[in-house]
C-alpha cells in the first residue's frame, strides 16, 4: 500500500462528505472555478447554483475516494 493512495483516499472522502453537507445545507460553493466555467450552470440553477454545484462535485469527490479506497483494500 502506499502512503499517497492512503492519504488521497481520505482525502477524497472527507471533502466529498464535507461537499454533500454542504448541499444539505444550502451554504456557499466550497470550489472554485473561473467565471467561463460556471456562467451557463449559473443561469440554469441561478440562487441553487451552489447547493447542485457543492452536490455534484461531492459526489464525483466521493466516488473518486471510494474507488481508491475499493483499489487499496480489495
């Protein structure tokens, strides 16, 4: 096992989890992207901008920490 895929693996979780309660709750976007990447999403979703930008992103974050975790373990 190596100690970066360990490292990347909690890594990942813990923000996407972070990222999901963030949606939960309906706070302000912990990513960041440049204006021309989120200008067509902003018009979509407008005030829910944040709470699907936050929730898609901690899905793919989580996905990502899991299939790590899935590649580490099993």
């Amino acid at each position: 096992m190596s100690i970066i895929k360990i490292i990347a693996c909690v890594f990942l979780i813990f923000t996407g989890s972070y990222s999901l309660y963030r949606s939960y709750k309906n706070k302000k976007s912990i990513y960041w992207e440049p204006p021309s990447g989120t200008y067509l999403s902003k018009k979509i979703f407008g005030k829910h901008f944040d709470r699907w930008h936050n929730f898609f992103w901690g899905i793919i974050f989580l996905a990502a920490g899991l299939a790590v975790f899935v590649d580490l373990f099993f």
